[in-house]
C-alpha cells in the first residue's frame, strides 16, 4: 500500500513487507537535501539504526526489522517536511528524525513540524511535541512559564517569537531580564554603564538575536529602544504595556522576584519566564522561586506552563545523555 506525504506529493512510501519499505522521492531539491553530501545523512541513518539503506535514481529503500525500518521511515518523513517548511536539513536533524520517530505516536510526526516561526535570517521549526507547545502557548497566552534543561530551546524560542511580534508591529517593545546572581544584582562597581555591566549575563540572549535577525538589526532595535535589556532588579515599579518580556535563568531568582516580574504586566503585554531547576546558582538553593512559583499559579488558566525534559534537548546528543546521567545519580543519592 502507497502512502503519499505532504501536499505537493513529493513523496510516495510504500511498504513492501515487513522487513522492506521503499520511499519514492520527486522532488530533486528535497531528495538530495536528505540523502545528503556523499550520502552522508542516510549513511548516518543507517549507522545509527538497525537497517540497511539503499539508494538509487530517485528511491530510497529500507531494508531490516520492523520497527527499526518503520522509525527510519518515520525519520526521513520528518527530514522532508522538515525541508519543505524551511528549505533546510541540519546535521543535527538527522539525530533529531529518529529521536522524534522513537518517542512520537502520531502519524508522519508532523505535530512536530506544526509550528513555525520565520525570521529575517533563517526559519525556526519545532523540533518536539513540546516545543511546538510552547510556540503555542507563546503566541496564544499572556504569561508562559517554561521549565527544563539546558538545550531544550526555551529562551531560542521565546526570542523568536518575541523579536517577531517586534517586527511584525503586534508589540513595541521586547525587553530581556536575567537575575545577575553572579554580581549578587549589585552592579555599581561594575564598570561601564547599565548595559555594560548586564550584558555578560545575557549573553545567551544575544546570541540567540543575533542569529535569528542579524547583528545590525538587532543593534539599531537596542540603540532605538525597542529592545531593551534589564536586570531583573531594575524592574520594580514598572508597568510593562505593549511588550514581550522575557525572564531568562528564572530559577536564580526568588519567589518574590518572580512575583514582582509577572505583575509587571499591563495593557497588551506578554510575559516569558524560564529557567532550569537542576542549574541554581544562589548560595540557598531552596530560595530558588522558579519551582514554587510553578506550584503557586498552576490553577490560574490563563498562565501556561510547559516543562521540558531530556528528550526535548536539541543541541548535541551528548547534552540528553549528560542530562540523564546527572538526573540518575541525583535519584540513586
């Protein structure tokens, strides 16, 4: 039986028998973007399942056990429409195909690929189930809370989303918050003016604007106002209208702290707050109000919580691996 994916049926997959499924690829854009350089990426493929992999003309075939050839099927399905919504396929998408096959149960895995977010400089797709639930919840809810690990994409996203409201005049404003712990929020002695002296610590937020949008777009926004950058201190007394704020590393800041962020928030405004609860750098880990603030609004409908775990980290596989081998010898202590 054939199986024709993605609207401009590009694809047919059609399994053979239960060891052999063969996927038809029409598109020569897309079919050499997935096979890759040299075949590299099927050759990652291959290595990295049960399966062997053959490849001629325009057809793709899958040879091994069942679920190993139905998960590498499910894989370049995913790498396809992958391509189709962003005219790209990373190398880190490879790993990811097979991960998101593994750990999905709905069809063609393209819950995943629902949510898009198109910048200047590259497109920007959810990589996991909840990914695309935090692109949602971004856009559809004043107040999101994300919790999870390093590399699960939480402040990427909400820059994403942030920088484009900006762009697209739905707001006026993005203003980024870190709590500075390291300098204990005493920036005085600090040389340089307010920015200088943030600046080290939000350096992860700069990265992710700078390659989202460009380093002279993003410079003419900060030189113009229209993003600013403020230490969670220097929030008191504010009223934050037409704008999306985003408290990054949230899990160094104070039940209070994190009271005083949220109720910044005024007329057309939306509020991001998200941390990691395993990288508390406060000298009393327990005053960490990132977790107890969780517990604290999670009856009020209109703020969203997502939590990331291990399996939603895109960065290196390594850092899912690292992540749950910190999060066994925490349990087995």
């Amino acid at each position: 039986m054939s199986e024709i994916i993605n609207i401009d049926q590009s694809i047919v997959v059609k399994k053979i028998d239960k060891k052999t499924t063969n996927i038809q690829i029409f598109n020569n854009d897309l079919l050499q973007s997935i096979v890759g350089e040299f075949n590299g990426n099927l050759k990652k493929l291959e290595n990295l399942s049960n399966t062997k992999i053959f490849f001629r003309g325009n057809s793709i075939t899958i040879k091994g056990d069942n679920l190993e050839v139905k998960k590498v099927s499910d894989a370049i399905k995913f790498l396809a429409n992958k391509f189709i919504k962003t005219q790209s396929i990373e190398e880190n998408d490879i790993n990811l195909s097979l991960e998101t096959s593994k750990n999905s149960n709905s069809q063609n895995n393209v819950h995943t690929l629902s949510e898009l977010i198109k910048t200047p400089r590259k497109s920007v797709i959810a990589r996991s189930e909840k990914q695309s639930e935090y692109i949602k919840a971004l856009r559809e809810n004043n107040i999101v809370i994300a919790l999870g690990p390093a590399g699960t994409g939480k402040s990427y996203l909400a820059v994403s989303v942030g920088i484009t409201l900006l762009m697209e005049k739905k707001v006026e404003k993005v203003i980024l918050s870190r709590p500075a712990v390291e300098a204990g929020e005493r920036l005085g002695f600090l040389p340089g003016d307010m920015k200088e002296k943030v600046d080290p610590y939000l350096r992860p937020l700069y990265d992710a604007l700078y390659d989202l949008f460009g380093y002279e777009k993003i410079q003419k926004k900060i030189d113009s106002g229209e993003i600013e950058i403020a230490p969670l201190a220097f929030m008191r007394g504010r009223t934050l209208k037409n704008s999306f704020a985003i408290l990054d590393e949230a899990q160094n800041a104070t039940v209070t702290q994190i009271k005083m962020f949220l109720t910044r928030i005024g007329e057309n405004s939306k509020i991001v707050v998200n941390g990691d609860p395993s990288q508390i750098d406060l000298i009393n880990k327990s005053s960490s109000g990132l977790v107890k603030s969780k517990k604290i609004l999670n009856k009020i409908r209109e703020i969203k919580t997502i939590e990331f775990d291990h399996k939603d980290v895109i960065r290196h596989p390594l850092v899912s691996k690292i992540i749950q081998a910190y999060n066994k010898k925490d349990t087995d202590d």
